[in-house]
C-alpha cells in the first residue's frame, strides 16, 4: 500500500489525531489543545472543508509531506496499522499519549473543547518566530503555548 493509498484510505478522525501525534505528541497538553484549535480553526476555509483536507493540504503540515519531516516515516507506518486489518482499534489502543490524542481530537472536532489560541490559524515553533521566523510570520503577533508560538492571520 503506497502512502497515497493510506491516505486516501484515513477518515477525518483518524487523519486528525494522526497529525495531533506527528505534530504536537511531545507538547504539554495545553500545547496539543493548541495545535488541535488551529486545525479546527482552518476547517470550512481557505485550508480545506474537512479535518482530513486541512491536514493533508500540502506545505501545511510537515508531517504529511515526504523528504520535508522526520516525522513522516514514522506517521505513515503508524496510519499503516490505523487502515489495515490490524488496526489500532479506536475503542482500546493500548498507547496512553494516543488515548489521549484521540480524546483531544474528539474532543476538539465536538467543540467540547475551547479554543486557547485566541482563533489562531498558524503556528510554529517560538524559536523560528523569534530567530527567522517566514514571511507571513514577520510583524504578527503570538501567543505563546508550550514550545510553539500561535498566530491568527485570517
């Protein structure tokens, strides 16, 4: 099954918390609600309609894009268990941190869970905003939570 297969393959949950583990797994909980918001925050918009277009968008979120992540080796076999017939099954995995995406991302996608953000749309890590941070990022304002400084450009 090639990457493309399993991607076509993921749901907008599974795509969702996926990226949750790829991007954030290492933040504080707060950092993962965080990064959980942006993502919601750039569902129905430019980024795409669906949880799984906003993170599969390419030049979005690094992890899905091969060659640019050294996170995305890792995602892809994690996804491979998620779609194939040993799946990670959604009612017990076994991993704490995963359980605990998961409920994140549940929790996110139901608006249970508050923005704490501010309707950030972007992010990236407080040392690029604050050493090189990209064009878009240059004269913005962030809030910062956990590693990553959050930004909200429209």
């Amino acid at each position: 099954m090639t990457d493309e297969d399993v991607k076509l393959a993921l749901g907008d949950f599974d795509t969702f918390w996926l990226t949750l583990w790829a991007e954030c797994r290492g933040e504080p909980i707060e950092g993962q609600v965080a990064v959980a918001a942006v993502i919601r925050n750039r569902v129905g918009k430019r980024f795409g309609a669906s949880y799984k277009a906003v993170c599969l968008a390419p030049k979005q979120f690094s992890c899905w894009n091969p060659g640019t992540d050294p996170n995305h080796v890792w995602l892809m076999t994690k996804a491979r268990l998620v779609v194939g017939d040993y799946a990670e099954r959604s009612t017990l995995p076994a991993d704490a941190l995963v359980r605990q995406l998961k409920y994140l991302a549940q929790g996110v996608m139901s608006y249970d869970l508050l923005d704490n953000t501010g309707g950030a749309d972007h992010y990236l890590t407080k040392k690029l905003f604050h050493v090189k941070p990209p064009r878009w990022a240059v004269g913005q304002s962030a809030k910062f939570i956990g590693t990553h400084a959050f930004l909200k450009l429209g």
